[in-house]
C-alpha cells in the first residue's frame, strides 16, 4: 500500500493503460488502507466498473456498486451506476 494519493492515482493510471486486473488490486489495496476516505465512492464505482465490463466478476461488481451508490458524489457517477447495474441485471 502506498500513499493515499499514490495508490489513488497509481490505480487511475492502470485504469488508463487498460491493465484491469492490476488496477482493480490497486483499488481494493485503497479500500482496504483508506476505508473512511471521503473518495472512497468513487474508487468503489471504479472497482465495481471493473469487475462488471473487464474482469467477469458481475456479483462483486454489484456488490461495490450498490455500496457506492449512496455516496456518489454528481449526477454523472450516479448515473454510471445505475447503467452499469442495469448491465449487470
């Protein structure tokens, strides 16, 4: 585990080059070292993003996704959950 800021952006960035498997032990490190950070919605949604559409994971990735539902911080990130739960079915 890194620093808050470093495991937050080091999780982005693998988001970003498309290494889903590596960016989403990079979140769950977050989850599990930062548990009462005020970002914390955010990196769920991104975790339960993962495991939806890259990993195959649709049971954890509702799981992370209704947990950060209430707490999303805009419409835009309430609405990518709704979509992706949608999804998921």
């Amino acid at each position: 585990l890194l620093s808050r800021r470093t495991q937050y952006d080091l999780a982005n960035e693998l988001f970003r080059q498309g290494d889903h498997q590596t960016a989403a032990t990079a979140y769950e490190l977050f989850l599990e070292g930062y548990p009462k950070d005020p970002e914390i919605s955010v990196v769920r949604l991104m975790l339960g993003l993962l495991k939806a559409r890259y990993l195959n994971d649709p049971v954890a990735a509702k799981q992370q996704i209704n947990e950060a539902l209430p707490s999303l911080p805009d419409d835009d990130h309430k609405a990518l959950a709704r979509e992706l739960l949608a999804e998921l079915g």
